[in-house]
C-alpha cells in the first residue's frame, strides 16, 4: 500500500490512491492532517488547472509547498479531485510488508520538467 514518508513520519497512507503523470494522489481521508498546513503557493497545469499547496511540519521542522492537490480541477482531471500528491523530499513508497518504492514525479509530471528539476538540485 503506497504511503508518504518525511522526516520518518507517515503523512498519509491509502490503498485507494490515484496515479497520474507518475504520482500517487492520496485520497483526502488517509491524511494525517496534524502534519499540514494550507500554504499560499498556487500553480496552474495547463490540462489539470490550479492546485493549491500544503506545507507539512514533522517535529519543528517544515517543507514548504510539499505537498499539492487540486480543489476544484478541470474535467479531464477530475478523478484527483482534493486528492493530495507529494514531493520536495516526501518519499512515496510501499508500506514494509509491501516492498519496493513507489516513486513520483512532482506537480509537473515527469519528463522534461523532472529533468530541469533534477539539474537544478530540486526534487
């Protein structure tokens, strides 16, 4: 079961996430939402819209902007409604009994963009 891993804690854990343009969209329900803080970082996709961002607090300590969803997206991307997507160092694996990492690719999918994000020394 895939789950979100930063600063050792589970920030949310679901059997029932969505996976698009390589990341996993936790459903709203399966966050620890102790962990979160709604951020005012917003960014548009082109087909999926607006998203909105939380930042997320493990023992003092925050990344900001880690986590993304998108409240009110367009219809081709309606399936990830309020769904929350991780990246900026969040790990989204299998639980143990489950095995390998999962990966992600960030609020911009993967290709070119990933690898602009990784010369730049940003997940």
């Amino acid at each position: 079961m895939p789950r979100a891993v930063w600063n050792g804690v589970v920030l949310a854990e679901s059997d029932q996430t969505v996976k698009l343009e390589g990341n996993h969209y936790f459903p709203p329900e399966s966050l620890n939402r102790q962990y979160f803080t709604a951020s005012s970082t917003t960014s548009t996709c082109p087909w999926k819209g607006r998203a909105s961002y939380y930042d997320v607090t493990v023992d003092g300590a925050v990344n900001p902007a880690a986590a993304w969803y998108y409240p009110d997206p367009s219809p081709a991307a309606r399936t990830i409604k309020g769904h929350v997507a991780f990246w900026h160092g969040v790990r989204v694996e299998r639980s143990p009994a489950d095995g390998a990492d999962t990966g992600g690719a960030g609020p911009a999918g993967g290709g070119l963009a990933a690898r602009i994000r990784g010369l730049l020394g940003r997940s």
